[in-house]
C-alpha cells in the first residue's frame, strides 16, 4: 500500500510527515525515500514555479540527503527553501547545507 494512499494525494499528509516523518514512517517500516514520488507532485526540484508545499521541499531534502549520490538535489531543496519558500529560517536551512557539504 502505497503511503499516498493513505489520503488521497492532499497536501495534508505531507504537513503531518513534515512534522513527525521519522516516527510515521519507521511505525509503517518504510524507508523515507517511499514518499519521494509523492513530495515530487507538490516540489518538482526541476521546476520550482510549481512548487506548492515546503513541507515536501523540507522531506525531500531529507530524504536525497541519506543518499550520497543524491546531495546535490538535497542542497537545491534547502537554497529553494532558504531563498523563496521560508526564508524566515534560511539560517537554519543553511546549516542544513553546511552539513550536507560536511558529510560530503
């Protein structure tokens, strides 16, 4: 069963996962990268005009910075959340990228 499944493609899912995206996962022994696809319908990295939830840049993000190959999309979603779509915490989101670099 996929997790998108669980409520029908709304961005509400993404919110709780945003939130609590260890816990909910691991209680339903998936990996992280099982909502990938899902994140990609609300924060498509390739076009961020159609980005519509930070919560799925935010997953994203996390979710290409357990694969090493894959940092450089984890980089992109952290600037594009840092610099449009919640600049508010763009310190922390930098951080997030000093880490990433870091671990490179």
């Amino acid at each position: 069963m996929e997790l998108s499944s669980w409520v029908s493609g709304v961005p509400f899912i993404i919110n709780i996962l945003g939130l609590t995206k260890i816990s909910v996962l691991k209680k339903a022994h998936r990996p992280l990268s099982s909502v990938e696809s899902m994140c990609l319908v609300y924060a498509p990295l390739d076009e961020p005009d159609k980005i519509t939830s930070s919560h799925a840049l935010d997953l994203l993000a996390d979710i290409y910075a357990e694969k090493r190959e894959e940092h450089g999309k984890a980089v992109k979603a952290l600037e594009l959340l840092a610099a449009k779509f919640d600049p508010i915490r763009a310190n922390y989101w930098n951080y997030r990228v000093g880490l990433i670099k870091a671990a490179a």
